[in-house]
C-alpha cells in the first residue's frame, strides 16, 4: 500500500474511532471521475478534512493555511493527507506572494484530475450559520478557466456534528449537487466571481443547518428530538432524516415566529420547563416511552448480563491499559484548543500521539518483562481491550440510569403519568401549529 492509500485508511482509522456513528448522502456526487473542487462548511479545524478523505474512495488534497504547517504536531498529518498551504493576508509572516504556487499547484492537480479541498468561509468556527465566504474557491474555478486549465466541478458539501468535541459523538456528511458553472464561466468579468461565490453559498446552505442562533438550533434539537418519540413510540431515524427534520422545523419555526410570536414563546418557556424538570430527575425521552413488560424487560436485562459477563471483563483490561493517556489526551486538548472547533483536531492529533507512545512503551516494558508467548498476548490484547473500553464506557452509564429510572417509577408512579400527561399536552400544542403553517394560504 502506498503513502496515498496509507493516507486514506489513516483517516477511515481515525473517524471510526472518534465518532460513534457517521453517515454520508450524496457520494455519487464525489467519487466520479475528473476534476473536482470540493467547497465545504469550515466547523471542526483539520477534522473536517479528515472526515471528507474518509468518506472518498479518492484522494483529495486540502488547502490550509500555511501557519499550520509549522505545528509539529499536524505537521506530520498535513503532509500524510496532501494538503496545499495557502498563505492568507491575516496570518503573520505569510508571504501572499507564495500563492501564486499554490494557486499553479491546484490548478495542476486539477488537470491530473484530482479532487481539491477548500473552506470558503476562511477559518474554522463554531457559529450555527455560514460564515460570509471569501472568493477563493470561485477565483480559482475562473482563473483555470482563463488559463485554459481543466476546470473542476464544484461540489459543495455540509459537515453536520452533533456534538463537537465529545469523543463518540456523530456526524453527518451531506454531499450536494454540483453548481452550474455554465452562466459564470460565460459572463462578464465584473460580476462572476461574486455570482459563482453566492452560488456556493446558497450550496452550502443546502447542505447545513445555518441558523441564526446557538438558541434556535437548541430549540430545534429539542423539538426534534420531541417528535421523534411522538405518540409514546421511538421513531428510529438516520442522521439524513434527522437533518431533513431539522430543516422542516426550522422554517416551521420562522414561520410561527412571524404569525404567532407570543404563542411560540409560551410554547419555549413550556417546553424548557419540561426539559428542565426532566433533567431534575435524570429522565431521558426514551425512559416515558419504555412499556416494562415482561419481554422487554427480559431483554433488557440479556442484554446487561452479556455486557456484565462479556465485555466489562475486557472493558477494565482496557481502561487499566488506556486510562493514563486517555486522561493526558483530554486535558491537553483542552488546554491547547482555542475553542470548541479545535477539540476534535486537538484530541485526534494528540490522542494518535500519546496512545501510539504509551503502547510502544507498554509493549516494549513487556517484551522486555514477560515471557514471549505472554508478550505478545498482552500486544494483541490492546487493541480489542481499547474497544471493549468505549463499549462499556457508551453502555454502562446507560444501564445503571435504567436500572435507576425503573425504581424511581416503581416508587413514584405518580411522576411518570404526571410527565407524560405534560408531555401529551406540549405535543398536542405543537402539531396543531404545524398542522396550520401547512394550510396552502399560510405557506407564503
């Protein structure tokens, strides 16, 4: 395997461990032939453009800032993904003039038929909308074009994390439709390079949340996540349909914001208060909806003993071995990031580092120790120890506030009815305002 597929498995390797769970929707967009110019949403730093090249049965190259590749730390992994530094007018000591190299470089890759990697927001960040994009992306598409270069498709692409910085959080990669580059490529020189950057956006916009608040994205988490056990059963849904939902209640909520802004603001405060109630007592969603019958219950307790008998045995061997630089990963990257966006480039890049260290020396100290056969016993065991470690570290907690929650209803039957009765009624408010913004005269 060469450097390029090395590169790849790199990233595969290093998205199954960190994210729980991810899914992508679009890819025939991406893993085609020729050319591509892949425009993305900029919200977790370099992670972002590992998740993409993970994603890609192709290589892509990434633009990045020319600062980063004076990190020792992402240095190494810059160079492993192929990235091409751009030097930008804010950075100190960057030399702009640098850029025309880079911009000869992409437009090489672009004629080997290569896939290139670009944020048009210019930086990493953790607001919930767009940021104004830079013209980049569509000067470049352009300037092939002028220079009677192979000009690449541009493919947007929304990066959708549920919770950043969190290890085993998910994540949603949206691949959008190509944008017409036909009425840009043809048009006047004045007004192109801003048409094809609004055209990007827009595609971006089709691709990501971009809501105006940390607080409406709250609320439409909460609404969503309200509706998905609607009528006391639990709709499983993928990320895809997850995202679509959000999409719908987020203009839903414009909309009733527009005609009935005192009525969503007392559906809010009720909503909050339920929530709040729920978190006094440690309730999830699911818990209201959970019928304890026999099969159920049986289940459930199956369940716990294979995770009791099966996987804490080797969980413990797990945290026993991986504990010291688990810790050390978390606390450094916390100290060395500078925002939320940062945490997960923070935590694969230094978790790669000290975990790969602690095992070599953990195998050194016991090849050096032990008996051979129980050397290499103990070398094979790290890795399935590691994951047996994030099951029950996913698993556990959840099966002990089960086991909590069914004594808390044992005990106070009464709680339970009283916060469903509450929720049925929320539930109640809230799809009579849906079922009215769908009326014809009111969807304009």
């Amino acid at each position: 395997m060469g450097m390029t597929g090395i590169g790849r498995q790199f990233c595969v390797l290093m998205v199954k461990i960190f994210y729980r769970r991810y899914e992508v929707s679009g890819l025939e967009h991406l893993n085609t032939d020729g050319p591509v110019l892949l425009c993305s949403n900029h919200a977790n730093a370099l992670a972002d453009a590992i998740v993409l090249q993970a994603i890609s049965s192709r290589l892509i190259h990434p633009l990045a800032r020319s600062g980063l590749f004076k990190n020792p730390l992402l240095w190494p992994v810059l160079k492993l993904i192929h990235a091409v530094p751009i030097y930008r007018r804010q950075d100190k000591r960057a030399d702009t003039v640098k850029n025309r190299d880079s911009f000869e470089r992409c437009y090489a890759l672009f004629d080997q038929q290569e896939i290139l990697l670009i944020f048009p927001e210019g930086q990493s960040h953790s607001d919930p909308s767009l940021r104004p994009l830079k013209s980049g992306a569509a000067r470049m598409v352009l300037g092939a074009n002028d220079a009677g270069r192979e000009i690449p498709r541009v493919v947007p692409v929304g990066l959708n994390f549920s919770d950043k910085g969190h290890f085993r959080s998910t994540v949603l990669i949206k691949v959008g439709e190509p944008i017409a580059l036909d009425v840009f490529l043809n048009s006047e020189k004045g007004n192109r390079i801003k048409g094809l950057t609004q055209a990007i956006y827009q595609g971006l916009d089709d691709v990501t949340l971009n809501l105006d608040s940390h607080e409406e994205l709250n609320f439409i988490k909460s609404l969503e996540r309200f509706f998905a056990f609607r009528h006391g059963k639990y709709r499983q849904r993928s990320l895809e349909l997850k995202f679509r939902a959000f999409k719908k209640l987020a203009q839903a909520e414009k909309r009733l914001n527009q005609l009935y802004p005192d009525k969503m603001a007392s559906i809010k405060r009720q909503l909050h208060n339920f929530e709040r109630l729920c978190q006094y007592w440690d309730i999830r969603d699911y818990h209201l909806t959970f019928e304890y019958k026999p099969a159920q219950v049986a289940t459930f307790v199956i369940r716990s003993l294979g995770i009791l008998f099966l996987v804490l045995p080797l969980g413990l061997w797990g945290i026993i071995n991986a504990y010291l630089p688990f810790i050390l990963t978390r606390s450094l990257a916390m100290r060395l990031a500078t925002g939320p966006d940062q945490y997960d480039t923070a935590k694969m890049a230094i978790g790669l580092f000290l975990f790969s260290l602690f095992w070599w020396l953990q195998v050194s100290w016991a090849v050096a120790v032990l008996p051979d056969t129980q050397a290499l016993l103990y070398a094979l065991s790290l890795l399935p120890a590691a994951a047996a470690a994030i099951v029950l570290r996913n698993e556990w907690p959840r099966i002990l506030e089960n086991i909590r929650v069914f004594f808390l209803f044992a005990r106070k039957r009464k709680l339970r009815r009283y916060l469903e009765t509450r929720r049925k009624r929320l539930e109640q408010e809230l799809a009579y305002l849906l079922r009215i913004i769908k009326q014809p005269s009111l969807r304009d």
